[in-house]
C-alpha cells in the first residue's frame, strides 16, 4: 500500500454513445476486459480508496459489476444526474474524499486505459517526493494532439488548447494522459475557488477540468513528466480508438 494515504476519483458518468454499446462505458470490454477492471487492476497497489462518479440510470449495474470483484478496493459512488463536466464530476466526489481523509488526490478518466503500469510507479513516486506540490501528471508529446499544454519561456503551463473547444491546434503537441495527482490543498481549496470563476467551454458548454492547470501555474507548483508510451494518452471514445488501445494492448510489454 502506499505509504501516503490516497483516494482515486473516477469520473465515468459518460453513456459511451459514441462507442455504440448499450452498456455503461466503464463496462465496454477493452481487448476482452472491462474498462472500470482494467483502471482497478492499474491502481490498486497505489491507492487506499476509490470514488467512481456514475449515472444514475446505470449505479446499479456498476456496483454489482464492483461487488462481483475482489473487493481490495473500497469504492464509493456519487451519481452524475446532468453532463455539466468533468469539472463537476470531480467535485462530487468531494464528500467521500473529505471521509477518506486521503493526502492525495488521484483522478483518471475511465477510458484511459492505456495508461502502463511504470507511468503510474512514476506518478507514486513523484507525489511522495512532492507532497505539497498542487498538481502532479504525466504528459506525452504526439502528433495531431486532441489536447496541448501551452508554456511560457519557464515552463510553466499558461493555456490548455482544445480541439473539442474548437481551439486550433498545433502538428505536434504536448498532452496530457487523463491522469492527475492533486494535493489535499489543491482539491479542498484551490479547485473550489476555480469552480467559482470557471466559464463554460465554448463549443461543449461544460465546465471543463483542464484548464484548472494554468490556473494553478499561476502561483502554484504545477510538476509535469512524460509518460512511458506516446499512446497512453488515447482515451477510448470512438470505435477507432478502441481498436487501436487492443491493437496497442496486444503488444508485448
């Protein structure tokens, strides 16, 4: 177990629409696997506690999933009722991360199920080295990037691009990979104060998550490193990116 106390949000209330199933998206098979299994089978070694956010319509389905497990994680649930964003999401689960108590605040979105094993020992690593540091994550740089962090001349984030935002976006690009460490600080003060301020996105209208980064760069330790593999950071979204996580997941460590 790890030696800081750490609670792993989830945000999964997304129906998968795109994906085409008609199941809950944690629960499409990735390579024969269900995604919220291979998230657990990801993080279990490094967390003490994990919240999954849900929509209501499929919490039912969900826990019987997780309780036909080992139960070597203890999960909570928060349900999801709109899709107002994963900002919000994340904040759901306020109430069962301030019971927990935890140090450490892990996020992950539930398709990123790309993500090795050896990004995630780094990102342990780096939040025991760095207990107070606000944000903590693992970055990948690719072509034709869906997300890119944007940095001044000292390296600190100043903007995230969106393509989903309409943003234009670089060939080339520095990403994140869905996976986020918060100190207790950042998530219990800092993020309820961007809440407060946050405007919609412009193309989704949601109240995203991402730009909570440069936002906390501004005065805070924001500490960034690359991933193992540029396609961690290829979320399941589409039925062309499924087959290309199998294809990926298939291959030899």
């Amino acid at each position: 177990m790890p030696s800081t106390s750490r609670v792993l949000i989830v945000p999964a209330a997304g129906a998968g629409s795109r994906l085409g199933g008609r199941i809950p998206k944690l629960l499409v098979p990735v390579a024969g696997i269900p995604m919220i299994d291979r998230i657990i089978d990801l993080y279990r070694d490094h967390i003490d506690d994990a919240v999954l956010v849900v929509n209501p319509a499929c919490v039912d389905d969900v826990r019987r999933h997780i309780d036909a497990g080992d139960g070597k994680v203890p999960f909570h649930y928060v349900e999801q009722a709109s899709p107002t964003g994963m900002l919000d999401a994340i904040l759901l689960a306020a109430r069962e991360v301030d019971k927990a108590g935890s140090e450490s605040i892990w996020i992950t979105w539930c398709d990123q199920v790309a993500v090795r094993p050896a990004t995630i020992d780094a990102l342990s690593s780096a939040t025991v080295a760095r207990p107070q540091t606000a944000i903590v994550m693992p970055t990948s740089t690719r072509e034709h990037p869906y997300i890119h962090l944007e940095r001044d001349g000292a390296r600190r984030i100043t903007r995230v691009l969106q393509r989903r935002e309409g943003d234009a976006m670089p060939a080339t690009g520095e990403s994140d990979i869905g996976v986020f460490a918060l100190s207790r600080a950042a998530y219990t003060d800092l993020l309820p104060r961007y809440a407060r301020e946050v405007e919609v996105g412009g193309a989704t209208r949601e109240r995203n998550f991402l730009p909570f980064i440069p936002w906390v760069a501004r005065a805070h330790e924001v500490l960034t490193f690359p991933c193992t593999d540029p396609m961690e950071a290829v979320g399941v979204n589409t039925p062309e990116e499924l087959k290309q996580v199998e294809e990926y997941l298939r291959r030899p460590a």
